[in-house]
C-alpha cells in the first residue's frame, strides 16, 4: 500500500496571458495505517517550482503539493501556441514522478519535532540517500503534462490592444480631462502629472514582474544546486570506500614477490630476508668460534704447520 495520488496519471497546465501564476495541485493522501515520506521530481526542474518537493504524511491525513509554472516558460509556450497553433503544446515531454516510502512513527516524531525547514530536508534526504544504498521498496506514480490554452483571454488580450480609434480617442479623452483638472487644480495627490503616474505605475509593475519571475528562477537553481550536492556526496563516498578498500589490499599483499604469513612475527621476517642475502647469523657464530680457538691454540706455542702440518702429512726441515 502506498499514497493516494491526485491526479494520478496526467496534470494539466492552463496558460493565459496575464499576471497571475499558472499553477496546478497534487493531492497525497494517506488512507492506510503507516506513515509515509514521499519526493517529487520532474523531467523540468527549471520550468517548475514543487513546493513542498519532499514531506511526511501521518495515517489519515493528506499533503498538497503546489506546482508553478515559471512566468517565462509560460510566455514561451504561448508564443509556439499563437505561432504554430494547438500542436506546439501536444508534443510535451515533461513529466513528473511521485516517491513515497514507509518510514518508522519514531523517525516521523523525531523528524517533525525538529522544526525548521532546513532540518526537516537535511533529515528527509539523508533518508532518501539510505533508502537508495539499502535498495528498500520505494513505490513510484509517474504523471505526464498536459498543457492547455484558455483562448478567451488571449481574444480578449487581442481585442483590449487591437480596440481601434475608439479606444484610443477615449484614453486621450480621459487623459485630457486629467490634465485640464490637473492645470486648475494643482498636481494630483502625488505631486504627479497624469502622465508621469502611468508611467511610474508601468515600470513599477515590469520591475514587480521581473522580481517575481528573478525570484522563481533562483529557487529552481537552488533546487538543481541542492540535487548536484547530494550526488558529489554520494561520489565522494564511493571514492574514498574504493581508495580505503585499494590501501587495505596493498597492506596485506606487500610488492616485492613473497607474501607474509599473518601470523608471522618481526623476527621470522627478518630472518626470511637474511636468508636471501646470504650467510645466516647462525654460520657467522660458528666460523667466529672455530677462529678464536684456533688462535688461541696458536698462541700457547705452535705454530700453523703445527696445526695443520700433521693433518697433511707435512716434513720438518730439521729432519731433512
């Protein structure tokens, strides 16, 4: 069992000009017993902002998920619609994938008790990271988007900028008053001029316009900054597991051709290494014992023949 996802195979998008945001709603519910986390993820990171992206869902009661599609994004789409027509927006790639897993009471307690926004993600993706290297079942519900246009706010869009001389006649007109009420009576309550108002009222409102799009855009580059963190950890991890792992093999397995015993001591190595080089410490003590007797014998009043002389057969020349 897992959450109830609504909608659960397509969400849609409708875009019409104006400034209001184009959004759309997830419902996750929790209709079993057990306590879930669930992470949305999206083909579109930086055409969508998913707030909340990841969360904690108690038995009983449900999360909404909004999801907006970026002003410039929107604009884009309405300008394939205008140029091409319905078919710009029938070939849409973009989807969106729903995690949920089961997690423990004492993990949600723990985890909801915590408080800040910061602590509750920093806990939620160190547990997607060890639900992702324990391989544990994670249940997923892809959804693809749909795009609609609602065509009467582009007629009327069209029609409120396409009006005509009447139109234009009117605004004169009422610009004209303005500035005959403004000549008798002062400036307006600003100190402004009819004129001047409209223009500072529309270049507050591109700036507000800018603002907000500048806003959305940093956060889904925060969002893809955060997702590039988490995999160099990952990276960095696996890395110096593998380097640890490489050392632990060169220890065991010295270069050099002969390989140590485990249980072989200091000693048994460095007689191991004697060996190879030559004579053992065993043969030097011999042949310097057999020395020091035989000078000794010398010294007492024979004399080299003396020793040896009698072994070979040796004359002596006073005999001769």
């Amino acid at each position: 069992m897992s959450l109830t996802i609504t909608p659960d195979k397509q969400i849609g998008f409708t875009l019409s000009r104006g400034d209001h945001a184009t959004k759309s709603m997830l419902t996750l519910a929790n209709n079993t017993g057990d306590y879930f986390a669930f992470k949305v993820k999206t083909t579109q990171p930086r055409r969508y902002l998913v707030r909340p992206n990841q969360g904690l869902v108690k038995p009983g009661e449900s999360e909404e998920v909004t999801i907006i599609l970026v002003d410039k994004d929107k604009q884009m789409l309405l300008t394939d619609f205008e140029q091409i027509g319905p078919s710009a927006l029938e070939s849409s790639k973009d989807k969106f994938l729903i995690q949920s897993s089961k997690v423990e009471e004492e993990f949600y307690n723990t985890t909801k008790a915590k408080g800040s926004a910061k602590d509750l993600a920093e806990a939620l993706t160190t547990m997607w990271q060890k639900i992702s290297a324990e391989k544990t079942s994670v249940s997923n519900t892809k959804l693809q988007v749909k795009h609609t246009v609602d065509a009467q706010s582009l007629s009327s869009n069209n029609n409120s900028s396409s009006a005509g001389y009447g139109a234009v006649q009117q605004s004169a007109d009422r610009i004209r008053e303005g500035m005959q009420g403004t000549s008798q009576n002062g400036p307006g309550s600003e100190g402004l001029m009819p004129e001047q108002q409209f223009k500072n009222d529309a270049n507050l409102r591109k700036k507000y316009d800018e603002l907000v799009a500048f806003s959305v855009n940093l956060t889904a580059e925060r969002d893809i900054l955060n997702n590039a963190l988490e995999q160099a950890k990952r990276d960095l991890n696996r890395e110096m597991a593998a380097r640890m792992s490489a050392e632990d093999s060169a220890v065991r397995a010295p270069s050099g051709g002969g390989r140590t015993k485990p249980g072989a001591t200091a000693g048994q190595v460095e007689e191991k290494k004697a060996g190879k080089k030559g004579f053992t410490f065993f043969q030097l003590m011999l042949v310097a014992v057999i020395m020091f007797f035989a000078g000794k014998y010398v010294g007492a009043g024979g004399n080299v023949k003396a020793v040896f002389g009698g072994a070979t057969g040796g004359v002596n020349p006073a005999e001769l």
